[in-house]
C-alpha cells in the first residue's frame, strides 16, 4: 500500500486554527478581536505553520504508484502544497520482543521494487 505524503495549505489552517486566539492580551488588558484582526491573525499562522510543518500522510491508502502519481497531480491543482512524495510499509527485519510483531517503517518511494 502506498501513501502520499506532503504539507499542505489546508492542513497548516487547521493546525494554525486550534492555536489561534481570538483574544488578545492578558487578564486586565484582554480584549476580543475583530472579525478582521482574528483572520489577519489566523492567515499569518496558517502561512507560518505552512512553512515548518514537516510532511504528513495526506491520502488514503492507494494501491500502485501510479495513482499516487496521479493524486499528487490532482492536488497540486486544487491548492497550494509543499513536498509532496510517495511513502509505503517497508520490513525492518525485527521484532518486537515485547508483543513478537514484526517491526515496519515508512520509506521514500523512489520508482524501484516496493518489496
């Protein structure tokens, strides 16, 4: 299974709003923002969050490279993303000795065999 991971804008602004107040100060000098000042705010953490975000999983499970390819077409389209590749589960050869399961990391697809 193959993944495509990246950063994008609409991720930043969901991020950046969970952070973003909608007040301004502290306790005797708090005041609350306007519908404008709070956007301001909002579009200049999303901007910030999209520049040190670091890649995460954006689609769903896809089967072959190929959609994944054609997924990042897609969505560099639709709005603005940042480091867009293509991950898959690859075997690391251990176990776990706690729960004896074998033990998968996420690797750069780079066009070769994804064994």
């Amino acid at each position: 299974m193959f993944y495509v991971y990246g950063v994008s804008m609409t991720l930043a602004r969901k991020v950046a709003k969970k952070k973003c107040s909608t007040h301004d100060g502290v306790h005797p000098n708090r005041r609350l923002l306007t519908p404008e000042e709070y956007q301001a705010k909002l579009d200049e953490m999303t901007a910030e969050r999209y520049k040190k975000m670091k890649p995460q999983r954006l689609s769903h499970s896809l089967s072959t490279p190929s959609l994944c390819s054609q997924y990042i077409a897609l969505a560099n389209t639709q709005e603005a993303h940042r480091d867009l590749h293509v991950r898959y589960r690859k075997s690391t050869g251990k176990t776990n000795p706690k729960t004896r399961k074998e033990i998968f990391s996420w690797v750069v697809y780079t066009g070769g065999l994804a064994a």
